[in-house]
C-alpha cells in the first residue's frame, strides 16, 4: 500500500499517519497539505514524506496521486462559524477541492477514503443521526461537506471509482489546536481550563455533541484502508454517546481534579442544538472498533496539552 493523505500535517490527519505508518501493510505515506491549519511539526518523526502544496492545484495532483495506491482525503477548510463569515473560501476548497482529487484518480482508480461531517444533518427531529435521514445542512460549512460525499458517490457510480465517504462527528484529542478563533469545543475548554479561565459556552451549555477521540478514528480508517473497505452510501464514524456542554465542563473539571467555571456567550450562526450518531452501521462493517471513553480520552487530551503549553491541570 502507497498512501496520499490530503491535509495529513492537520490534526486528524497526523494523528492516521502515525497510525498507517505501524501497519506492515503500508509501504509508504505522503502528504498533501497546504499548512493553513496543520503544521510540519506534527509530521516530526512520523516517517511520512510532506509536500506542501494545496488541493486546488490540479498539476499537483496530477504529479502525486498515480504514485498512491490509496488516498485518504482530509484536507478541508474547517469550522462552522468560518464557513458563515467567507463561505466562498469553504465551499472553493471542501466542494472543488474534492472533485479536484477525485478527477485526479479517476484514471488510475486508488481506493478512496473522505472525510464528511455530521453538520450535513442539520437540526433534525430525531436525536440520533442515522444514514438514512434527510440532509439538510445549516451552514455553508455544512453544505459544502455534502458536496464532498454526494461527489465521491457520484464519482463511484460513473467511473466505478472504490471509495468510501466517513461523516465525522466531533473528533477531539492531541495536536487539535486551540489559539485560533474557531477552535473546537474541546480544546477550548482544555486551553482555558488550564489558563485558569473560565471555559466559553456559546448558548445555554445544554447542546449535546457526539465527542469521539481521535485514535478511535483513525484505527477505523486505517483499518478502512488496508482491507479496502467502501460503500454506496456514506457511514457515521463515531459511537452515538451525547455529552452536553454542561456535562463536557463537568467531565473536564473530574480530570482536572479541581472546579472549571463557564463564561456564557451568545449562539453562533449555523450551530446546531443535537448531535449524536447512531453506530449502527459502522459497528456492522467494523466490529471490532471499540470507542475510547470520554474521561479517558479528556485525560490524554490534558496531558498532550500540559506538554506542549507548560501549564499543569491540578
């Protein structure tokens, strides 16, 4: 196997290279990435080769992706409340960003793995977010994330081209950063905390997300890779746990061993209320994946961050 991850210096992305780069199967693993949100650093010592360079560029791809047997699409212009201040610049890199890639291995074929998001469900009626719903996306973020799968499947059905789209939930854990205005909830939560700050709550805390830890992810897309696994329909990659903001302050406050307070802020644009995957499907294609528990995953999130900013939890 010979694998392209596209936006693998990013926080995920690094996180699979480490993981591919274990696999007996796995001969060799490049990266594609613009550096815009991931970092070099992240790649030290990971034994993956870097390119930096972008997704829009159509010659680029054309250079790299006949060399990969598998391409593990990542790169992506993050964030929800980014998407609604520029959705322009969202849906250029999430929408024809993608079809860039997957016209770059309409040729050759190489089994395809895309990243999507649980924002394509917008605020259903039902809690828990099964692949049968109804898309109906709140954000341009959102909008552009089902772009990317309705492509990848469009692609498969008219150049039988192996692909395999995950919808993302909310994936946390070490590299994710956190000194930029659209940093995640966890760790923004992590970064105050430690900072000894109060912890920022856009809205009344009560929203439910579906937090899933980043090695639980990447073990299912490697194991996704090596057995050439795909589908006609995309699959939710995360395990149907549903934490509140309250509840997420509480858990963080228990690993920490001492109170986190909460400073209240105004609701976001395009922020839905109830996230929560059913896991139905992937446990049947995957049953051997077991999630990492949220404490646990919170106290391995903390000890990344005391390492890397110098400030200790208790």
């Amino acid at each position: 196997m010979r694998v392209l991850v596209t936006g693998g210096a990013g926080f995920i992305g690094a996180n699979l290279c480490r993981t591919l780069t274990t696999r007996p199967e796995v001969e060799s693993v490049t990266v594609l990435d613009d550096l815009s949100s991931g970092t070099a650093a992240n790649l030290s010592d990971v034994g993956a080769d870097l390119v930096v360079g972008s997704i829009l560029d159509r010659d680029l791809l054309a250079e790299l992706v006949p060399g990969a047997t598998h391409v593990i699409h990542l790169a992506a212009r993050p964030s929800v409340p980014r998407s609604v201040k520029d959705p322009l610049a969202s849906h250029a890199v999430n929408a024809t960003g993608t079809l860039h890639v997957l016209e770059a291995c309409r040729a050759t074929r190489p089994h395809v793995i895309l990243a999507s998001s649980s924002s394509v469900y917008g605020d259903s009626d039902e809690t828990c977010k099964h692949e049968d719903l109804p898309t109906r996306p709140l954000s341009p973020y959102g909008a552009s994330k089902l772009a990317t799968e309705a492509y990848a499947l469009a692609y498969a059905a008219s150049y039988g081209l192996p692909v395999l789209p995950f919808r993302f939930f909310n994936v946390y854990g070490p590299l994710q950063p956190a000194g930029h205005a659209y940093a995640a909830v966890i760790p923004a939560f992590v970064s105050a905390a430690l900072a000894g700050r109060p912890v920022p709550i856009h809205g009344d805390g009560r929203q439910a997300r579906d937090f899933t830890y980043v090695g639980s992810v990447v073990d299912v897309i490697a194991d996704a890779a090596v057995r050439g696994v795909t589908g006609d329909t995309p699959l939710n990659l995360a395990f149907g746990t549903r934490v509140s903001l309250l509840d997420l302050k509480d858990a963080l406050a228990a690993v920490l061993g001492r109170p986190v307070e909460a400073e209240f802020l105004p609701p976001r644009a395009g922020d839905i209320r109830e996230s929560q995957a059913s896991a139905r499907l992937l446990l049947d294609r995957f049953p051997g994946v077991r999630p990492v528990p949220l404490e646990e995953g919170l106290r391995l999130t903390v000890t990344w961050f005391e390492k890397t900013t110098g400030l200790r939890g208790a």
